[in-house]
C-alpha cells in the first residue's frame, strides 16, 4: 500500500481583484511505504500549499488524496484532523515547538492529541535524536539545531505512516543541516515511516535518491 | 478532557503573572459577593434573633433608640419613667416577667447597669442563662447581691479592663469614660461566662447602686431627689430607665403598647424582633448598594478575564495553528480557551473564599468590640456556594469571545515562518 497517492489534485487562491490564480495541479504523486522523495521548487512554487493539503489544513478544490489508505480529501475537517494526528508528521522550517513546554512535553503532545500519550515512548524517541538530558528543556533553552531534533521527535510520536518535512534545514547552518537531515532520514527509515521533503536548497535534494520537481508536477 | 487539562494548565504557567493578576480580582470580587451576602444576612440575624425579652418599656419616645439603648447597651438612653409605672407594668396579669435597668454610668466605656437579681434567671437565648465563668475549675466569683455595692461584669468588660473578682473600682458618670468619677466604689464578686451577646460588655450592679451613686439625682416624683448615701428611699423617687419585659401571649403585646401609651410618659417597643426588623429594612437601599458594588467588581473581574485572554490571542495564533497541524479539533482548541478562562475564575473563586473569611474576621471583630454582637463566620448562607459558581460560570463565558478567536484561527497562515 502507499503512504501517499495525490490524484489530479488542484488548489487556487482567489486574489484581491476576484480572479482565481491556481496554485496546485497535480496530476499524479505517490510514495510508496517507507519510501523516501524530496520535491524541489522555487520559493513561491506552491510547495507550503501542496504540504498542507496533502495535511488536510487546507481543502482542494479538485481531486483526492489518500494517506495510508484513507482518503483525506474526503473526509470532514474532524476527520482531516482525526487523520493528521494518527497518521501524518509534520516538519516545519521554523520548528513550531510550543513555546510553554518541554521538549518532553512537546513530543507527549501529539500522543496526547491521539488520546494515547506514552512518556516512554517520547523520552527513547528524544534520546533516539540526542536530546537526553534535555527533556525538561523549553525550547527557548535550547539551541536551534535541538530545537529542530525535538520537532523530529515529535513528528515521529505517534508512528505516522507519512512525514511531511517543509524546508527542515531552512532555519539551520550547513553542519546543523546536514546532522538534522540525516537524523530525519534515519529515523523515518528506522520507523517504516515514509518521507517526504520540500525544499529549494540544492545540497538537501542531493541527499536523495529520488527527487521530484514540482515545476514538472504542477501545472499551475 | 485530559488533553485540555494539560494544555490549560501549562498556557497558566506560561503565562504565570496575568493569570495570577486576573485570579487575584476575581479573588476580590468573589470574596466581596460573599462578604456583602453573608455578613449582612448575619448581621440581620444577630440583631433580629430573640433577646429573652418580647419588649421594652422606656421613655416616651423612639421605640428604635430604646431597644438598641436597653437590648444592644448603644445609644444614649432616651430618658426615664417613674418606679410606680415598672411597678404597675410587673403587677399586671398580662406580664410574665418585668426587669428594671437604671443606666447612667460606665467604667472605662463600658456601660453599668443597675437592675435586680431576677436578670441572671433569664433566658437570653434558648436553653441559655448568665451563668458565672469557670476558668482552671473554679467558678470565677457569683453573683451580686442586693444593695451591696458589688458588680458582676461581662466577660469583654474583664477581659478588656483586666478587672478581677475582688478588685475594686469606681463607676465613671455618663457614658463618656473621661467623665466624673463618682466616689463610691464597687467590689467585683463575679464574671460571667461569655454569652456571645451585647451583655458581654455590661458591668452589672444592683440598681439601689445607680440611685445611691454620688451625684445622681431622682426625678421619680417630677421634683429633683438628692438621695442620702444610706438613705431608704422612697418609691416615688426612683425612676428606671428601661423595663424589661416578656409577655403571656400576643395579645397581652398589643393591649399593653396602648397602656404604656396612655401612660402619657411611656414607650412599648414590641415586639423587639420586629423594631430591629424595621431597622433593617430602612437600611435596605445600603446594603442594596453594596450588593450593586459587589456586582460591578464581578464584572469588572470578568471583563479583565476577556481582556487578558482576548489580548493574548494575536501572540497565540501561532500556537494554536501548531496544535491543529498536530491534530488538534477546532473544538479543543476553543475548549482549551474557555477552560483556561473558566480555570482563573475557579482560582479566583478558591481564593474568594479566603478573602471572605479576612473579611468576615474583620467585620466580626469590629462588630464584636462595638457592640458585643458576635457572627458566625460558619454560619451558612446559599451565597457560599452560588456565587463561587457563578464566578465560575461567568469566567467561561468571559471566554467564549477569545476562544472564538482561537477557533477561527487560519492554520495554513499561521503556520508559515515569520522573519
């Protein structure tokens, strides 16, 4: 089964003089189980926006996508959310860590989102990416490459079948970026977690093998 | 349910100084709700409760300044009637008991009054009597004795003045306690036992004491009476300055107020709960001012709720944005809101309670020292718990226009990096 089909997906934005301006159009992506892909567009490109309806934050307009075998384009915003929570991690640029609470607080979350917190689970995955020791740490404590390795942690708290990873070294210096990937990399591989990477930067797409370009995929 | 705890609980920890700002008014208007209710409830019924007596006969008059002057030992007496007219009142079949009180001197402010033995034998409170005190297993003296210059003082009087059985001292003329002091001196023989009432701060002397004291003068017949210190005295020149009475049934109270005032000289105040009562209910626009303050501070309390929340919600955007991309429903999120508001009101509420008791000690003690009055800072009162609730509720709803906010937040939006 595949972590992620997106069948002739598409997603415009209405601009402030009326006119629809597309954003996403997409005819066909997947990702296989476990599989690893980056896609590669300029800033602009719609790469955020495809990120978050394959998230089910935003709706498409037309087409469908499935995750771990649920469509979430069909399902109500309780499923889309539902859905984000048991199946879907998320990466972002700026890390996102909730700022009034631990590291270790900040990876029991999404557990506890799914109604399921495991304190077990989310201490080994933040000694998985090097934060032992920290665990008690808010994220204001903490420097911005183990801020990024906490948001590891916590995209991984609940066993997603798919991470979704938006520019993740983007905030990071060439060494933190490099670690952070490889560490993202690594433990999706570890988890059976199937990733997906968007960036621009050409020393991140290097890292895969497979790389798409979205000015290919996206007729918009 | 366990999610929104959590993230209420550390959204209060992050946000520590307001939450404990807002908290602490809330604190304030709960515990002034609490305090208006409870202790003008308390007030009513320690000044309404039966006194022992079912009325009073005193000078022609205010029915009012005569109960509180005889029955509360406040005010300045209203003035007084003849021996012969206590006498007719005790005499009459309709009267159960009649108990003469001469007023007119204090020591160190606290009033003496002079009457008979008979006042020891009432009931001042159902199944209570004056009863001497006991301390380490001795009773602490007994009771006067007619005609004796001896005092019997209530417990605030011994406790305030330190007088001791035994000790002696000399009355103070009026009841300004830097007045004349008389001559004649009185020996302590006893201490009551605390009644929790204005006879708590009475000193007790036989009443030929007030006719003999240095310096008075008798108006009993109409003419002025300078009385000899060991002189008999006769009838028509002592006069009283309050009666009082308990009567044999209701119908002995009415015929016995057009008695009093046919006297042509007298006053009935009866019954004593009602004069009391009325006294209250004149004072109601007060204590309904209060209530309205007390109400105001709620809503000022509540909209500084709303405003320390609705005023987060810009800076919060982001956080809440996370929590949806994690998973969260657009209904925790607002749920989360309203808990947080509804949990600083709940703290405020608790603390409320504090802030009532500091009150009601304050009050208690206040009214205690003036008056002898004591409340109950137990005694319970639908206010105890309605309006900690109420605060509570309001707190929610102060909530809701903030969690609004956090529902409507656009995810997508919020979610991008910020430079």
């Amino acid at each position: 089964m595949d972590a992620l089909v997106v069948e002739r997906l598409k997603k415009a934005y209405v601009a402030p003089d009326g006119e629809r301006v597309p954003v996403v159009d997409v005819q066909d992506l997947r990702l296989a189980e476990g599989a690893q892909a980056a896609l590669k567009g300029r800033s602009g490109s719609g790469k955020t926006t495809l990120l978050n309806l394959i998230a089910g934050v935003l709706r498409a307009d037309e087409g469908r996508i499935v995750v771990a075998g649920e469509e979430i384009t069909a399902l109500p915003e309780a499923g889309r959310d539902r859905l984000r929570a048991e199946r879907i991690g998320y990466v972002f640029q700026t890390f996102n860590l909730l700022q009034g609470l631990t590291a270790l607080e900040n990876v029991l979350l999404p557990m506890m989102l799914r109604g399921a917190p495991d304190r077990a689970r989310a201490a080994a995955l933040l000694e998985r990416v090097g934060m032992n020791g920290r665990l008690d740490y808010r994220p204001a404590q903490l420097s911005v490459g183990q801020q990024q390795r906490v948001a590891v942690a916590r995209a991984l708290a609940n066993r997603p079948a798919l991470v979704l990873a938006d520019e993740p070294t983007g905030n990071l210096d060439e060494q933190h970026a490099d670690e952070a990937l490889g560490l993202l990399r690594d433990v999706c591989r570890e988890n059976g977690t199937a990733l997906l990477v968007v960036s621009h930067d050409a020393r991140v797409l290097g890292r895969f093998e497979r790389v798409l370009a979205l000015k290919e995929l996206n007729r918009a | 349910m366990r999610t929104i705890a959590f993230l209420v609980r550390r959204s209060l920890r992050q946000h520590a100084l307001s939450t404990a700002v807002t908290a602490g008014a809330a604190a304030l208007a709960c515990g002034l709700v609490l305090s208006v209710f409870s202790v003008t409830a308390q007030a009513r019924d320690a000044f309404v409760r039966d006194p022992g007596f079912d009325a009073v006969l005193g000078a022609k008059g205010s029915e009012l300044q005569l109960v509180l002057n005889s029955v509360f030992h406040l005010e300045t007496s209203p003035g007084n009637i003849p021996w012969s007219l206590y006498e007719e009142f005790r005499e009459d079949p309709r009267v159960a008991l009649a108990i003469p009180y001469a007023v007119g001197d204090n020591y160190r402010g606290f009033r003496i009054v002079g009457t008979t033995p008979e006042i020891f034998e009432v009931e001042y409170a159902k199944g209570r009597r004056y009863g001497i005190a006991v301390a380490e297993g001795q009773r602490l003296g007994r009771f006067f004795q007619a005609g004796n210059r001896e005092a019997v003082l209530g417990s605030r009087v011994a406790e305030a003045t330190g007088l001791k059985v035994n000790d002696a001292f000399h009355p103070t003329h009026g009841a300004d306690a830097e007045g004349h002091v008389h001559e004649d001196e009185y020996t302590v023989t006893g201490i009551l036992a605390p009644t929790n009432t204005p006879a708590d701060r009475v000193v007790w002397i036989p009443i030929e004491g007030i006719f003999h004291m240095e310096g008075h003068v008798l108006r009993g017949s109409g003419e002025e009476h300078d009385p000899e210190p060991d002189e008999e005295i006769a009838q028509e020149h002592k006069e009283v300055s309050a009666v009082m009475l308990r009567l044999k049934g209701e119908a002995a109270g009415f015929a016995l107020k057009i008695k009093a005032r046919e006297s042509g000289v007298a006053t009935l105040a009866w019954p004593i709960a009602n004069v009391m009562q009325d006294l209250f209910d004149k004072l109601f626009w007060f204590v309904r001012i209060l209530e309205i303050v007390a109400y105001l501070v709620v809503a000022v309390s509540m909209a500084g709720i709303l405003a320390s929340l609705y005023n987060t919600m810009n800076e919060r955007r982001r956080e809440f944005a996370i929590l949806r991309a994690l998973g969260a429903r657009k209904g925790t999120v607002f749920a989360s809101v309203v808990s947080e508001a509804a949990a600083i009101a709940a703290a405020g509420a608790l603390l409320g309670y504090l802030v009532h008791a500091l009150v009601v000690a304050a009050a208690a003690h206040t009214l205690r020292t003036e008056t002898g009055v004591v409340l109950d800072p137990f005694a319970y009162h639908p206010v105890l718990w309605a309006a900690p609730l109420g605060i509570l509720a309001l707190g929610a709803l102060a909530g809701l226009l903030p969690a609004t906010k956090a529902y409507r937040t656009d995810v997508a939006a919020n979610l991008a990096p910020t430079s």
